[in-house]
C-alpha cells in the first residue's frame, strides 16, 4: 500500500510540474532572449527544454527500472 501511494505522490507531482507553462530560462538566456525578440525567444526556450529533456528522461527510466527491481517485478 505505500508503494502505491508513494507511486501517485510522484505521479500528481510529476502532472503539477508539466501542467505549468514551461519557463525554462535562466536570467542570462532571458536577457539574450529580451534582445532577440519574440519568436527567437520561443526558439531558444523550445532549445533549452528539448536540451533538459534527454538527462530528465534517463533519470526517470533508471528510476522506473530500479523500481521495478526492488518491487520484484521484474
């Protein structure tokens, strides 16, 4: 039972996190974008989250991989 709950903690977490409008500039990425206008500013934010992506997605595969190996499911 706590392996289930623990399980929908993450997931709502996990939903609460991508249902925000996603900002993913730092203040010197944001300043750079303020001079390039808008719509390479949407570029480079869409660069930046497409970057964040790769590292988040192995985490969240070794994550799920570990998981499955301490329930013995696997």
């Amino acid at each position: 039972m706590k392996n289930k709950r623990f399980f929908w903690f993450l997931l709502v977490c996990a939903l609460t996190v991508v249902s925000f409008a996603a900002s993913a500039q730092c203040s010197i990425c944001t300043r750079t974008a303020q001079q390039l206008g808008d719509k390479p500013a949407q570029h480079l934010n869409a660069g930046i989250l497409y970057l964040a992506a790769t590292p988040l997605a192995i985490a969240g595969i070794l994550g799920y991989r570990w998981w499955k190996r301490n329930n013995g499911e696997a």
